[in-house]
C-alpha cells in the first residue's frame, strides 16, 4: 500500500503505476468497515448470467454500481430479478484493479414491494399507446426490398452506425446513406431522435429509416421510451425500423416501428441485401419476364396460324360475295318492310279521312240538308234558339237564303212539355 509520503505534497512524490494506485485504492476500500455488510436499495437496470453468477447493475434517478452475485449465494433469492425491478441488496465493496472499477458483492438480495419508476412509467406508455392503435400491425408500412437511400437517426460516435455501414460494405450496397447525428441517451436525446424522424420526412430525402443504438441499461435506452419519438414515429409517411438494443431490450420505439430488428447489424441485413441476392431476385425477374413474352408470342403465333387457314384469307372473294349476298337480302327485307308500312299507312289515312268527311257539315248538306244561322252566326238547334221576326240565315249546297222567322211551333214531346 502507497506510503504517506508517497501521497503527500509534490515535492514528496515518487511516481507509482497504475497498478500500485488500484491495489491500494482497493485495499483502503475494502478495509473500510463501512462498507463491509452494506445496505443500498436501488433498481435492477441490467441482469445477466455468465458461468453460473448473476451480473447485474443497481440504478437510482441519478447513478448506477455494477453488482456481482456469485453463484453459492443465488440460492437465497426468493423472486426472479428483472429489470425494473426495486431491490435491497446486502454486500460489501469489491475493486477490480485491472480497469479500476469497483462493484458491489451482493451476499443477499430481497425485492422491495414495488416496481422500478422507469419500468412503470414504461409499461404505462406502452398500454396508452397500444390502446390508441398506435401498434397495430394494419397501420405498418412494408419495408422496400432494394432502397436507392437509406436514412439512419444514431449517434456518429455509436457502435450502431459502424455496424451497419460495415454490413453495407460487405454486401456491396449500392444505395446511398445518410447520417442524421442524434444522440441515443440523456436529456436531449428524446427530442434530437424525434427531429431526425421529421427531417427525413419534410425532405422526403430516403426511402427507409432505421433508428437505433447498442444495448445498455433501461437507464441507457430510456430516451427510446419517450412519447413523443413514438408519434413521431407513427406519424412517418416513411417506413421505419427500429434496432435499439439486444434481442432481450425491447423498447417503446420497437412496438410503433413499422419492422423491429434485434440489432443494428440485423437492420443493415435488411436494407443492404447482398449482391448475390440481387443478382438471383434480377435473374429470376428476367427468366419471369422472358417466359411471358414467349407465351405471349406463342398465343399470337397460335392466332395467326388459326387466321391463316380462314377460307376468307384463302379465297377473298369468296368473303366479298358473302357480304353482297347479306347486303341484298337485306335490301330485300328493307323494301318488304317499306312497302307494309306504306300500305299501313295508306289504309290508316283513307280511314281517318272518311270519319272526317262524315263529322263536315258541308257532306251533311250536299246531300240535300240545309243549315239554319241565327243573324249572328249561330247554328239554329232547337226552336228556343229564334223567335218571330228573327233574321235567318240558311245555308244550302249552292249558296245562302235570308229570312224572317213569321212563325215558330214546337213538335213531338216538345211540344206537349211546352
């Protein structure tokens, strides 16, 4: 352990390495009874199994410890640790001098009666948008096969954009990326991952989005969980996928995506398909196209040969004739109908002209009657109609006869009703 002297003022201060530092932080820690049986409440973040020990982190709103629990002492724990999880956890401080971390060694571990905040809050916002629809599969877009350019919200630092521009060159990918910078966690990476969604969307400048990140904690892939990113998401006129995480990560930004991929590296799988594949899917749309154009040529090959033994093609004539025949019986038809129209016609006129001529006053007096007018023109009808010294007119076939009415007398029943 480093002297005094060696930690005192400058001028008393020999070098020492890394590894002298380390060990001596780790032995004045771990002699510290303070932290020897120590009591710390937190979230489970992270949990994991290597060898037949959990590994597992312990989270608050501000900090995070790393926590081992070797395998002898797994036995004691009565619940199933999982993320979000509240705990209180018993153990002792632990350096590890190689990197110069520390780690809590949990000898127990009991569950606290409640769920973590972040879990909560997470399932809360995943049952209000699933009962919104948000995550229906009948509003999802489908994924274009070969995009020409392809948009990816992540930071530029991250392993995820790494991943996928490596899968991008393997495969040979022809299409075009596009970087927009966001960054994946803290404060500001809510809104800088929504922004990257609308700038795609208002410059209509890729044909695919993927957005996403490595794995972490729920701490760490806690802005992937945000409501806005979501509806920013589900309102994206451009296919979307998400890759946030590992295959055990599952995030809000994967339910409202339009394709969920376990990792960055499956994402460019997707949208970077490998050259031989290209060539198989053009090959097998030639040998499609070309069997078409062959049938199709076969059926009009089939036509012609049918057209070509037709007696028409053969003796043109022939078919002349056959129209000159069809034209005459039609003519034919055409006078017979004219000339029963015409004598309908003609029978129908003779008719109506002698009903006519039957209701004309002028073929009533031709043949011998007379009508009688009063001065004003009025056909005398009935005996009421003059009286004495009334002017008459009547009309006979040849011309007219004026008098004076000298006597007027009823007859029959009008007379004896008079």
């Amino acid at each position: 352990m480093l002297q005094n002297s060696e930690l005192g003022g400058a001028a008393e201060r020999r070098p020492v390495s890394v590894s002298e530092l380390n060990n001596s932080v780790k032995l004045l820690l771990e002699s510290q009874p303070s932290f020897s049986g120590i009591v710390v409440e937190g979230e489970i973040s992270s949990v994991s199994f290597k060898g037949g020990h959990m590994y597992f982190a312990l989270s608050d709103s501000a900090s995070i410890v790393n926590c081992i629990m070797w395998r002898s002492r797994l036995y004691s724990i009565s619940f199933k640790p999982e993320i979000g999880k509240k705990v209180i956890l018993t153990g002792s401080i632990n350096v590890y001098p190689a990197n110069g971390t520390y780690s809590l060694i949990c000898d127990s571990l009991k569950e606290k009666n409640e769920s973590g905040d972040l879990y909560e809050a997470f399932e809360k916002l995943k049952l209000k948008l699933a009962s919104e629809g948000l995550f229906d599969n009948s509003r999802k877009k489908p994924i274009p096969g070969f995009p020409e350019r392809v948009g990816i919200i992540t930071s530029s630092s991250g392993a995820a954009v790494h991943d996928i521009l490596k899968n991008a060159k393997e495969t040979g990918s022809l299409s075009e990326v596009i970087l927009y910078d966001a960054s994946v966690q803290g404060v500001n990476a809510p809104a800088e991952l929504s922004s990257g969604i609308r700038y795609f969307n208002n410059t209509d400048s890729v044909d695919v989005i993927i957005i996403g990140r490595g794995g972490g904690s729920i701490e760490d892939l806690n802005a992937f969980n945000d409501e806005n990113l979501a509806r920013s998401i589900g309102a994206s006129h451009i296919p979307v996928i998400s890759c946030v995480g590992h295959e055990q990560d599952f995030t809000i930004c994967d339910f409202v995506a339009d394709l969920r991929c376990l990792t960055p590296t499956a994402a460019g799988q997707v949208v970077f398909p490998d050259l031989d594949v290209i060539r198989d899917y053009i090959s097998d749309l030639y040998e499609k196209e070309l069997h078409s154009i062959k049938s199709l040529v076969d059926t009009w090959k089939a036509k012609l040969a049918r057209e070509s033994e037709s007696r028409y093609l053969k003796d043109p004539e022939s078919n002349i004739n056959d129209k000159r025949q069809s034209l005459a019986i039609m003519s034919e038809r055409l006078d017979v109908a004219e000339n029963n129209i015409s004598r309908l016609k003609k029978a129908e006129l003779k008719n109506f002209t002698e009903n006519l001529n039957m209701l004309n006053p002028l073929s009533v007096i031709s043949r011998g009657f007379s009508a009688v007018y009063d001065d004003c023109g009025r056909l005398v009808r009935s005996t009421e109609d003059v009286g004495k010294g009334d002017l008459i007119n009547i009309k006979v076939t040849d011309g007219n006869i004026k008098g004076i009415v000298t006597e007027v007398s009823k007859t029959g029943k009008a007379a004896e009703n008079g």
